[in-house]
C-alpha cells in the first residue's frame, strides 16, 4: 500500500471520536529534531499530511514514466517557542533556483500590491532619495509601482527565471538568496534600505536566524520593516491544511514572529491582519534602538485574540489533523459519487495549495480529469504527484465540465469571475476550504 493510498484509507476509518494521542499533544512522535529558532528539541507533530512531492516540481510528459520524489509532510510545533514547522528535506537552492511561480498572473495581488506601494509611499514619506528593497522580488509585480512613483527600487530574488521577468518590468534585481552573507555585503556596497520588505517569504526560509539578522544589517537607522505571511490563527481555525507544503518550512503567529525579531534587535511596533491567502499579518518592524516609532493598538488586539486562541497553550496546537481529515473525506465523497454519476470534474489552478490538497487526498485524473492554469509555464505539464494534466484556461469553455474545484480558494472571487461563463450550461464551482461548498 502506497503512502497516499495509507493516508485515504486512515482518513475514512477515523472514527468521530479522536484517539487519546491526538487529544494529548505531550505524546510526541519518535521523530524530533532542533528548532530552526530557538533550538530546542522539537518533537510534537502538529499535522502530518503523509508523503508528498515538492509542490512546484511539475512534470513533463517523458518523465510520467520516471520516479518522483516524496518526502515527509510532517509539521511540528516547538514546545518552547511554539514556531510550527517543517524540516528541510531538499535545499532552498534546489526548490527556487528556477521557480514555476510568476505572481503577476494574478489580478488581485496586482491591486494589493499596487494599494500597498501607495500606502507606505504615503505613510512613510518615500521619494526620490529614499530606498526600496523587496526580498523574494518575485517577477517585479509590486516593485514596479514603485519604480514608477520614482522611487530607487531594488529586487533581490533567488530564482533567475522569475527575476528576468522583472527585469523586463524596468526592475533591478539581483539573483541571490538573502541572508546575514548577502547583506554585509550589499551594506558594504552602501545599500541600506528606507522601506525593507517581503510577501510570503518568511515561511520559505529554513535558516530564519540568518534571514533576520540580514534585514536588521540593511536597515537604515530610521527604517522599516514590512513582512506579511499567512497567519497561523487563521490556517488553525479554517482548516486551511492545503498552506503547508515543503516549500514553506514555517507557519507563523504573531507570538513567534515577536521573539524572533526581537532576538535580533528588531522590534514590531504594528501589525495589520489582511484577507489575503485566506488570512494574513503584515508587521511593521524597526530597529529597537529606534525611539521614533509607537506602538500601535493593532498590537495588542492581535496578540489578545492569540492568547484567546490559546497559542501560548501546546494543546490547543492538537486538533488541526482532524479537521483536515474530515475537509478529506467531504472532497473524495462528493468527487466519488460525481463520477459515479457521470459527471465531469476539473480544476482551476496549479498552484501549491491545491498539490497538496490533492496528494493529501490521493486524488487523481480519474476524479479529476485536468486543471488550468493562466500561466504558460505550467500548460502542457502535469500536477506533481497526481500527474494530471494542466492546460490553458480556454479548454474548460471547450469541454464544459460539470464542476470546475478552484484549487487556490483564497482567490475564488477573481476566479468565478473569470469562468462567469460556465453558468452557460449549468456549470459549478467547488470551493475546499474551510469546507467543500458549491457555488453556481
């Protein structure tokens, strides 16, 4: 039995009433290992997702035949620091050396990014003599508004395909991995940054220490600090299991975030939650020695509803793997009875989420016979893991399936939207998380 067909079955015979391990997080695994963080030995399992491919490695068609390599999705919480996380089974250069993953493709973190540049421009008084530097550049998909605001921009971004794209938006960028190495030497060059930010980096960097100690080194005296990432309240009470993927090596709160930065000179002053991937924080940090920035009540609100969550609390971290267990069984009832009745079921999307949802799951072309995608570096391969095939958005109006599963859930508005369409003959959509709903 393979470790998908393990996961399926376990997941079906679960019984309502959870075992006395899942309720009692102090029985930890045989598996421990140092916090990334604090070093601590970390041994308590927070959710294991079974046996998984790296959720960008997609396939081409003379390598369906070949093997693939699954590692462990086996997620941990640090009884000491409480930073949930995952080992790095493969190295970071191996995974976004070259990155299947162009932001741009999507038009609402376009508009979030463009609001976000106008904002800060505005509260931080940037201008021509001021500096901007974006770790995890991407394609130059926000670094472009702010190059046309006349603002000194520069990306830095370790995968060379990604970063060429944003060359071509009129965005420098320097292809290299940050970290404390990487910014002594940009200081010593005389780089120092006004405004020093990331989107959804933080949990792709298995040596946080290094990452942070870098930012503080380029940090103007009077500088901020902006981050966001999913926010591990949110991924908790939604259910939001499909986030976890070996790409991203921790999941943080607020709580986890403030010991980490604060052991490195920096402090946070604001915090803002967002609706973005299903939930989001953006932090506002600064040196700690910097006396000119407040702390904002955002701060303490967020850290109560925390508390109030009990993240402070090991057995509060205990109940995620059951939900994602029952968001399991829901999927593959109604995909099972929808082939059984004849149905066609197809998906949008070839992102992270939706490979782990659907290697999780053991789903493949049999209940899902293909996915779209808008990115062109993605049609004409297939799903790793699942192997099903990925084509061009226009080959759902040319088959007209029954259901169209949106994979990235967190953009279902801009996605039903785009297939309007599908309503033409009786189409629908099915959203997975928080549950598995249908929307016509």
């Amino acid at each position: 039995m393979s470790a998908i067909e393990h996961n399926q079955s376990s997941a079906i015979a679960t019984s309502s009433e959870p075992s006395r391990a899942e309720t009692k997080p102090e029985q930890a695994t045989p598996v421990s290992f140092p916090c990334r963080f604090c070093g601590a030995t970390v041994r308590h399992t927070f959710i294991d997702l079974g046996m998984s491919p790296l959720c960008e490695s997609y396939l081409r068609v003379q390598q369906l035949n070949e093997m693939e390599p699954f590692y462990p999705l086996h997620v941990f919480v640090c009884e000491n620091c409480f930073l949930v996380q995952l080992q790095e089974y493969v190295s970071v250069e191996s995974i976004f050396g070259e990155y299947a993953y162009f932001s741009s493709y999507s038009e609402s973190w376009l508009a979030h990014a463009k609001t976000y540049t106008e904002r800060m421009i505005k509260r931080f008084a940037l201008g021509p003599r001021s500096q901007v530097v974006e770790l995890a550049s991407n394609d130059g998909y926000l670094l472009q508004y702010f190059v046309l605001a006349g603002i000194p921009s520069l990306g830095i971004e370790p995968a060379a395909n990604v970063a060429a794209a944003a060359v071509t938006k009129g965005v420098p960028t320097l292809v290299k991995f940050f970290n404390r190495q990487s910014a002594e030497e940009l200081a010593t060059q005389g780089m120092k940054a006004d405004l020093l930010l990331g989107n959804n980096v933080l949990a792709q960097v298995p040596d946080l220490n290094s990452f942070v100690a870098g930012m503080k080194i380029l940090l103007k005296p009077n500088g901020v600090i902006t981050m966001e990432f999913p926010h591990l309240v949110k991924l908790m009470e939604e259910g939001q299991f499909d986030t976890i993927y070996h790409e991203h090596f921790s999941y943080f709160s607020l709580f986890s975030v403030e010991k980490i930065f604060s052991a490195h000179g920096l402090m946070l002053f604001d915090v803002e939650e967002l609706p973005t991937h299903g939930g989001s924080l953006r932090i506002y940090a600064c040196h700690a020695e910097d006396r000119t920035k407040d702390l904002s009540p955002g701060m303490f609100s967020v850290r109560a509803a925390e508390e109030a969550a009990g993240l402070s609390n090991l057995e509060s971290y205990s109940s995620f793997a059951e939900r994602a267990k029952e968001t399991k069984c829901a999927l593959l009832e109604f995909l099972i009875r929808a082939c059984r009745n004849g149905k066609q079921v197809v998906g949008y999307g070839a992102h992270g989420k939706g490979n782990t949802l659907l290697n999780y799951c053991g789903i493949r072309s049999d209940l899902l016979a293909y996915t779209v995608d808008r990115n062109p570096y993605k049609q004409g391969k297939f799903l790793p893991g699942s192997q099903i095939p990925i084509f061009e958005p226009e080959r759902i109006r040319e088959t007209k399936p029954d259901y169209v599963l949106i994979l990235p859930w967190n953009l279902k508005d801009e996605i039903m939207q785009q297939l309007a369409y599908i309503r033409e003959w009786n189409g629908q959509f099915i959203v997975p998380i928080p549950e598995v709903q249908l929307y016509e």
